[in-house]
C-alpha cells in the first residue's frame, strides 16, 4: 500500500503539463494542409484546410507539432465543418487529432470526430460518429471491415461547433471523452503502432475547414 502510494506521488510530480501555443507556424510542419492563426466564434484558434489542388484519397493532412509524445493527456478544443470547396458526397468535417507521428511522418495513430454524421436520420451513420485509426496500414475501411464497431462509436455533435475533447494514452490503450464528460465515448485496447513514441498533429480529413484551440499536454 505504502508503496503504492509512493509510485502515484512520484507519478504526479513528473506529471507536466504545458500549453502549446497556435498563434504562428513556426516550428510546424504543413503536410497537404494551410494552416493560419485566426479568430474563430469568439476563440484564438488555428485554422487548418486542404489546398485546393489536392487528391480527395489524401489522408495524411496534418499540422505536425514540435512537441514530443508518448503517454500521458492530450486535452484541446476543435470545430470541424465540410469546406465550401468540397465537391464529394462522404465529406464529413473530418477533424482530430493524430499522437506519435514518426519523425518521417509516414506513420501516426489519430482519434478523429465526423461532426455532421450524429444528427443523421441514418442510425448507421451516426453510429459513426468518432473514430480511432492507424495511418497507413489500418484506415478506417480496413478496421470497420475486419472489426467493425470496435474502433468507432457514437457521440452528439454539431458540425463548425466548438468541442471539448481529451484523450488519454497509456502503453497500447487510449480514451477519448468528449463535452468534459467522465465516460470515455471510445475505447482503444491495443493501439496498432504498440508502444511508441512521437509527435503530435492536428489533423484534418478529406473536404474539411476544421479550427484547433486551448491546446494543452500533459506528459
């Protein structure tokens, strides 16, 4: 008990938790986004859409930040709304964020939210609500297809609205909670890249304007 104690003091003083700032590009890297700072409903936020020359198959758009990660509590605010210049149906406002990018950006874990999918009068689709994917080798068609259900689930959202989210990684598991509620809305037991480490990205889907603010890691 004694020593059980002792673990989780000593946990929580090495428990750092720091604000990352979004009000300037630099020390980012830009892959097959724009991103500026700018003000969005009323918030300082960081803007993020695709060119509008890229390939509508692009998943790998994203803002890879200059910060350092492997365990511990991502917690930020994001909006999320289908582009005027999207000219495909499945456009969702794709928007989320991605942790451990490897420092060739050529793979990444990310937790992503579709806001236009929980208000659909398809059950199906609002089923599909949030989703947990592996970039490259486990998209979200390869995991619905092998183990559907398990890596996407339901919460309500409104599409351009700000949305409180947290998510929480450990080892092979991460929780993302939404709207500050104290129940994870997905769970995520075995976290395809194992226990790695990386950056952090904020990260946008196909047809997407999505805003990222109030950024805070805790390590």
């Amino acid at each position: 008990m004694r020593l059980s104690l002792f673990l989780m003091a000593t946990t929580s003083l090495f428990a750092e938790t720091k604000v990352v700032p979004l009000d300037s590009i630099k020390g980012m890297k830009l892959v097959n986004v724009m991103a500026e700072p700018v003000t969005y409903k009323g918030k300082k936020a960081f803007s993020v859409m695709e060119p509008p020359t890229i390939k509508a198959d692009i998943v790998d758009q994203l803002v890879v930040l200059p910060v350092y990660f492997s365990n511990g509590t991502i917690e930020l605010e994001l909006a999320g709304s289908v582009a005027q210049s999207a000219n495909f149906a499945g456009a969702r406002g794709f928007v989320g964020v991605a942790f451990r990018v490897a420092s060739d950006i050529k793979s990444f874990e990310c937790i992503y939210l579709r806001p236009t999918n929980p208000r659909s009068d398809d059950q199906v689709r609002r089923n599909h609500s949030v989703q947990y994917i592996s970039f490259p080798d486990y998209p979200w068609q390869r995991l619905r297809k092998e183990e559907s259900e398990k890596y996407e689930s339901y919460v309500d959202l409104l599409p351009g609205e700000w949305t409180k989210v947290k998510i929480v990684i450990e080892g092979v598991r991460a929780r993302l909670y939404v709207h500050g509620s104290e129940q994870p809305t997905l769970i995520i037991n075995d976290l395809k890249k194992g226990e790695s480490k990386g950056a952090l990205g904020l990260w946008i889907g196909p047809g997407t304007e999505a805003h990222f603010a109030n950024l805070r890691v805790t390590q």
